[in-house]
C-alpha cells in the first residue's frame, strides 16, 4: 500500500505541473486505478476497525473461516456422487 500511495502522489503532481503532457491518458488511467485500490483498501479498514469495536476479539474468527470456505465446498463437492449417467 506504501508503494501505491507513492504512485498516486507522482501521479497528482504529474497533473497538476504538466497536464498537457504525452504520458497524460496513461497517468490519468493510472491515478484512477490506484485510487480505487486505496478507496478499497481505506473501506476494508473500516469495516475491520468496526467489526472490532461491535464484536471485539471474536472478530478475528472472520478470517480463518472465510478463508477456508473454498476448501470445505470442495471437499462437499467431492464427497456427493456424480449424478451423470
């Protein structure tokens, strides 16, 4: 994240001091990706951060379980028999 909110402050800089530059399309496509990936990242933050204060240190349970969802539906997918004749 350190390395995108540097990306994004050349980015500003870069359009504000030369806005009419050739690099001007890529720097804009660049800056509002970034962007979102800080939107996004700031977003998930929060909702930690409130998560915490509502639930407290149970909140850590969140991400194990969520993290092996994958896994269990894989291993009920595999468990049930095949259908196909």
């Amino acid at each position: 994240m350190t390395g995108t909110t540097t990306q994004v402050m050349i980015d500003l800089a870069d359009r504000i001091h030369a806005p009419n530059g050739a690099e001007y399309q890529s720097v804009a496509r660049r800056l509002v990706q970034m962007s979102r990936s800080m939107l996004c990242f700031a977003f998930g933050c929060g909702a930690a951060a409130l998560l915490y204060n509502c639930v407290g240190i149970k909140c850590f349970l969140v991400p194990p379980i969520v993290g092996s969802l994958p896994l269990i539906l894989r291993l009920i997918g595999r468990s049930q028999p095949s259908t196909q004749s």
